[in-house]
C-alpha cells in the first residue's frame, strides 16, 4: 500500500511543525528556568547579605 503524495507532504509539514512546537518550547522553559534560579538567588542575596 503506497500513501498518496500529498498525504505525505501533509504528515512531514505536520510534523516539522510539532518538532519546531516542541523546541520552541523547551528553548522557553530553559530561559524560565534559568530566570527564575537568579531570580531567586538575587532574592536570597538581597534578604541574607543586605546591609540593612
């Protein structure tokens, strides 16, 4: 059984387009992930190392 050729084209675009979502989304949840820990880090230097 042979798939038709633009079935074809349609199931590669769909998923370069999922594999794209998806890095997308892990290159954004690096860049959370890396805000948030200095974000925190600039928190607990402000509450413990502060002169106040």
């Amino acid at each position: 059984m042979t798939v038709p050729q633009f079935l074809l084209k349609e199931l590669i675009m769909n998923d370069m387009m999922s594999g794209s979502m998806m890095g997308g989304m892990s290159v954004f949840g690096v860049l959370l992930a890396v805000a948030l820990v200095l974000s925190i880090a600039a928190l607990c230097k402000y509450l413990f190392f502060s002169k106040r």
